[in-house]
C-alpha cells in the first residue's frame, strides 16, 4: 500500500507532493526490510526449536519430525509442512 502512495506522489510533479512520495517510499522499503527479517527469524526459529510428541506422557516412540515442504499444482502454489 506505502508503494502504491508513494508512486501516485511521486509523479505528481509538486515539490510537497514529492517530499511526501520519497517518505512513503521509504517507509515501504522499511516494512519490507522488516517483513524478510521477521521471515527469517520465524523460519530459523521453526526448523531449531525441537519438535513435542503428539501424545502425552512417556513414550519409547520417535517424535514426530517436522518438515517443510513446496509444492506446485495446476492451479495452484504454496507450502506446506508440520511443525
């Protein structure tokens, strides 16, 4: 959306027009800087942390894994996986 603003202000061709289109520019390019770090950080902390069983109490069986797959179709594209 901050895109958006500051791509109609910049083009307005007024030099308060243009102010206003280089701040919003930047507070687009600030949230998306923010946006990957918050990715990653989520993405590091999901594959590190360990996995808790599915069942309650003692057990002798293997957590269970967690994984992240791709996946593409006709009409379609995303993730999925456990976590």
């Amino acid at each position: 959306m901050s895109g958006a603003i500051a791509f109609s202000k910049k083009n307005a061709g007024i030099d308060e027009q243009q102010n206003a289109g280089y701040r919003a520019a930047d507070i687009a390019t600030g949230a998306f800087i923010v946006a990957g770090v918050g990715a990653v950080v989520g993405v590091v902390w999901l594959l590190t942390t360990p996995a808790k069983n599915a069942t309650s109490g003692p057990t002798t069986a293997t957590p269970e894994r967690r994984f992240v797959r791709p996946y593409v179709g006709l009409a379609s594209i995303g993730v999925e996986g456990r976590f």
